[in-house]
C-alpha cells in the first residue's frame, strides 16, 4: 500500500502590512500527517488529537482539497488520512492551512508528482474556504513553498518566493479563540487614500528590505494603519507586547495572521529570547495561559518524512 507520514508547518499570514499578500513558514512547531492511497474514490479523516475537528471531508480543512482533485481528476483512488495537529486551530499560526497543504503535497506525493506547486496551492485553498469562507493563499503557499512568499494575485495565482535573510521569530499564542471568520467581518469595507499610500509603502519596503538583507528597512516597514488597529482590540496585552519587545531590540512585528498569536522579528537568538520572556512576563501579569516559540525561517515548507511502504 502506497502511504506517506508528512510534518506540515506552522505559517504567519500578513507580515504586518501586507494582509492576504505576505506570508512566511515557520521551523516549529508541525502538524504530522499520514496518507494512504485508496482503491475506492473517496476521502476518509481520522483524527489523532483531541480537537474534535470535523471527520466529514467536505467540512474538514485536509478534506475539501483532496475531495477538490478528485474531482477535478478522472483518478479512480481515493485517500486515508490522519492528522495528529500541534498546531492548534483559532491560533493564528496557519493551523488549518497546515492541514490543508500537508494533505495535497502528501497527494501529490503519492501520485507521482503530477502537480505543480501553483496547483497544489489552488487545491489547498479549498480548506481555507472551508475554515473562513474565504480563499486566502498566505498561510498556504509559504507552508508549500516554504520561506516568505508574496502572493501577488489568487485569481490567477501569481506567487513570488521572496528571498530573506537570517531572522529569529518569536511567537506568543495566548490561549484565547479568534475565529478568522470574525476578524475579517470586523474589519472596514474601505480605506482612506492615505492610509493606502502608508501601507502599500510598507509592503514594498518589507519586500525590498527582505531582499536587500537591509534589517534596518525591514524593521521600519513592520507597520500597518489597516488592520491591526482594528483586529489589536481582539487580543489583550497587544500594544504592551509591541512597545516593550521592540524597546528590547526586536525588529518588529505584530499580529500573526487574524490573531491572537503575535510575532516578533529579531536579528540574533539572545534578542528572540529576551522577547520571549518579555511576552510571558505581560501575560503572566495578565493572567492569560499561553504559549511561546522561538524559531526561524522554514525554507522547505511541508516536509516528506518517509516515502512508499
Ligand atoms: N490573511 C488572512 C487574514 C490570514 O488575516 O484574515 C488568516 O489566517
């Protein structure tokens, strides 16, 4: 029987100020996920965690991708799969992303690599309509691509590896839900012209400071008047995280993807780590149960473990 155990990485979506166009793959923490391949043409789930995801296929974020190839295919196969997630759904961190594009490169995998990456990502977006009713591409091409990927376009798909240079990034998920869902609807149908020009001036020196290796422009391009003024109010202790990691040397950061997870970027491990205790310092005080990452920059985006069995 044809089967692959696959890790699928967590990702952060938006890199500030470019929400729904930038996203970058992170080292820690993964899901793990085996496949099979079927002789009959349907898609089973299994869970391996206690997170009561949905086992209905067309409802479960692996699901409706794998549903979506075979129907797009005349393949008469189907497949097995179970997800043992560490990544937890409502984080932030690309949970169900992580599912989604673990699914279709273990697919792919098992189907002999008749995919490209840009439909392998069409694919997984799927599972993201299923967990937001919407189609986003930020958390799935860099978890398949892997390192920081702008997605220039989703209809057609336009997706550009951008190249970065070394950073740490540290990751506090308080333990509270945000449904993605919810901080899209939150969000205001229109923006002001100069708020347009700030940001869109942001994206660029994000993207022109990435491939520069320039710290300093990647550090003042972490800004964004859009969003996080709005989504900020979701989680505690935000605009304390912010201001007191960056006077500790990060270079900035902000929310991870819809929240409540936050993000800092730093130059050096002593610096990362510093903000880290900054982080369970605040929500120590607070009172919030969360978790913290300290990791870097995944290149290889969802890894295959082991091959046919
Ligand atoms: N770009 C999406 C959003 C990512 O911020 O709504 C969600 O993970």
């Amino acid at each position: 029987m044809k089967e692959v155990k696959i890790y699928s990485p967590a990702t952060i979506a938006n890199l500030v100020c470019g929400f729904d166009v930038l996203g970058l793959c992170l080292k820690e923490p993964c899901d793990i996920m085996h496949i099979k391949l079927m002789d009959e043409k349907k898609v089973v789930i299994h869970s391996a965690d206690g997170y009561n995801l949905p086992s209905d296929p067309a409802q479960n974020t692996a699901g409706a991708p794998l549903l979506e190839i075979l129907a797009e295919t005349d393949l008469q196969i189907g497949f097995d799969v179970t997800i043992e997630k560490h990544i937890k759904p409502g984080s932030g961190i690309g949970s169900s992303a992580a599912s989604a594009a673990g699914a279709v490169v273990a697919a792919n995998h098992l189907l002999g690599n008749i995919f490209s990456k840009e439909d392998m990502v069409r694919f997984a977006m799927f599972g993201e309509k299923v967990a937001s009713g919407v189609k986003h591409a930020d958390n799935i091409a860099p978890c398949i691509y892997g390192g920081i990927t702008l997605i220039r376009s989703i209809f057609p798909l336009d997706i550009v590896a951008i190249p970065a240079p070394q950073m740490l990034i540290t990751v506090v998920h308080p333990q509270i839900e945000v449904r993605t869902s919810d901080a899209r609807q939150i969000l205001r149908k229109e923006v002001l012209l100069k708020d347009a020009i700030k940001q869109w001036g942001n994206v660029a020196g994000l993207v022109a400071g990435f491939m520069k290796n320039d710290y300093e422009l990647i550090g003042r391009s972490l800004e964004d008047v859009i969003i996080e003024p709005v989504r900020s109010m979701l989680i505690p202790g935000f605009d304390e995280v912010k201001k007191r990691c960056k006077e500790a040397g990060a270079l900035g950061g902000g929310i991870s993807g819809s929240g409540p997870s936050i993000f800092m970027m730093s130059k050096d491990e002593a610096t990362a780590k510093k903000v880290e205790l900054i982080m369970q310092d605040i929500y120590n005080r607070i009172g919030l149960p969360h978790h913290t990452y300290v990791t870097t920059i995944n290149n290889e985006g969802v890894r295959i473990v082991n091959g046919e069995k």
